[in-house]
C-alpha cells in the first residue's frame, strides 16, 4: 500500500470552507475555486497566519509579487505567493493587477519611490532590494513606474543576477532581525539566504527545514571543507559561509546580520537555542572568482 505524503500546510492552499480547485481529490474543502492571479502593490506587507493584524507574521511580500488569490474577505487576502508558495493573508488593499508585468527589479538595498523625477521632491515610500518593477518610460536619471518614479541607477533589468551571493550576503551586514522578515528593513535567518539567493537568479523555499532539504547538495558533516556561499544549518536555523571560518547570519542573538566565526556560532547555538549543526550544503551558483 502507497502511504500518501502529507501536505505541507504553509504550502497548501486549503481551509475546510475553500481550498484551491487543483488540489480536489487531495483535500477535503466545502468549495473549490481557481486563484485569480493579482501582484502587491505596495512596498511590502506581512503575510499573517490568521485574517487579523495581530496573528503572526511567517513572511513578506514585496512590490511585483505574483500572487494567486483565492478570497477577499473583511480587508484581508487569503492568498498564495507564487515565489515560494507560502499561504496567508495579506490585506486586502495591497492588491493590484497582475499586469503589466515587471520588466526590472531593484538592485540597490533600498531605494525611494518619488511622485516626480526629481530628487528634491518627498519621497512616496522606500523600496526594498528585490522589488519588481514595471517601467513604463524614462525621464532624465529615472525611470516611470505605476505610482510614481525611481532612480535609474538603483534598478536593474529582471533577468539581470547577481552570481555571489555570498557578497549580497555582506552588503546587508547590520540589518535588524525580523522574525518573518524578508527586507533590507528587517530580515530572519532563513528570509536573508533567501533575498541572496533570489538575486542570484536560484529559485529559494522560504523556512530553514525547507532549504536544508531542497537546496545543493549535502556535504560531509565537517566544516573542514567548507567555502564561501556553503550553507550551515540547525533544526531552525541557517547560516552562509563567507569563507572557511566565517558565518554570515541573521541572528537573535545580535538582533541583526552578523559575521562571526563559525565555531563560536556552533558553540552558543549549542549551549543556548538550536542545538547542534544538522547539515551543510553547496549551491552551484558561485563564479569561479567568488569562490577562490
């Protein structure tokens, strides 16, 4: 007999009132529905566990997320994010249409989204490094998108990556932490190795389990043959090597990304939270300049 492999349910699209239309046969829901497919509007929004600001925030999305929309509902969103399939509200104004489709993302850790091309006017809101962006026209050093303009030198065009990620890593060094956090405003352990990632053009899970389980390939449980961009992970945690000794990491220890040699970091997270190291992995992403 063929045991069937539970779904995960940060993953899965149903509530015993409705759940996505492709997983009928598979759940059981008292109504079935296609997602109508919509994009955040805003610079960023929570992703709540619950319909209601103050339920628990497992993620982020930024502006340009594709999302699949399954309910509106008392001003939140149940929704899907298409980049890494997490399942949640968001409120219900940060929806927009899926079109016209991003053309360019931000490439500086932040940037300011102005009513004019001019520098000098007050900024509408920042931008986080990752946001997509539909550019519509250029005027002078900026570029016209939905809601205002941002400077041409902080964009890039959307397929354009960035192969270290590891040195992604590095620019967001004192960035707070943010349990759920997947900006240059605030970023958790494993929200840090996913931003990297994505800029460097990997598809990323968002949580630590997931990562240790789907990403590279699994390395001997040694540190000794550890190299840039190798990920360290605990039973909740995750880490990149910035390069033999190193660790870069978002961390409540520091409240912040922070570097610190890798021993010391296995030796408090034993002694105080996660327990022993549980895995290393490598990602084939590195230029073979980043990772000498």
């Amino acid at each position: 007999m063929t045991l069937a492999i539970p779904l995960d349910p940060r993953l899965t699209p149903a509530r015993p009132d409705l759940a996505d239309a492709a997983l009928r046969g598979r759940v059981e829901a008292a109504r079935f529905v296609e997602p109508r497919p919509m994009r955040l509007a805003i610079p960023a929004a929570a992703l709540h566990r619950a319909p209601s600001p103050e339920s628990g925030i497992d993620t982020e999305a930024v502006m340009g997320d594709a999302l699949r929309v399954y309910a509106v509902a008392d001003g939140f969103a149940w929704v899907q994010i298409e980049r890494d399939g997490y399942v949640g509200y968001l409120p219900a104004e940060s929806l927009g249409p899926p079109e016209p489709a991003p053309t360019h993302r931000v490439g500086a850790l932040r940037t300011f989204l102005y009513p004019a091309p001019d520098l000098k006017r007050p900024a509408l809101a920042h931008l986080s490094l990752g946001a997509a962006l539909a550019v519509t026209g250029a005027e002078g050093d900026y570029l016209a998108v939905p809601g205002g303009y941002v400077f041409a030198g902080h964009c890039r065009p959307i397929a354009a990556t960035e192969p270290d990620f590891a040195g992604t890593a590095e620019r967001l060094v004192g960035t707070p932490y943010l349990w759920g956090g997947r900006t240059t405003l605030g970023l958790d352990c494993s929200g840090l190795v996913q931003l990297c990632l994505e800029q460097a053009g990997l598809a990323c899970p968002r949580d630590a389990d997931q990562q240790e389980r789907g990403l590279g390939a699994a390395l001997p449980l040694d540190p000794a043959g550890l190299r840039r961009g190798d990920l360290v992970f605990w039973r909740g945690h995750v880490g990149m090597m910035l390069d033999r000794e190193r660790l870069i990491h978002a961390n409540g220890h520091h409240m912040e990304v922070s570097v610190e040699p890798l021993a010391v970091a296995v030796a408090r997270i034993l002694e105080k939270s996660y327990g022993p190291v549980t895995g290393y992995r490598r990602l084939p992403a590195l230029t073979p300049s980043a990772a000498a």
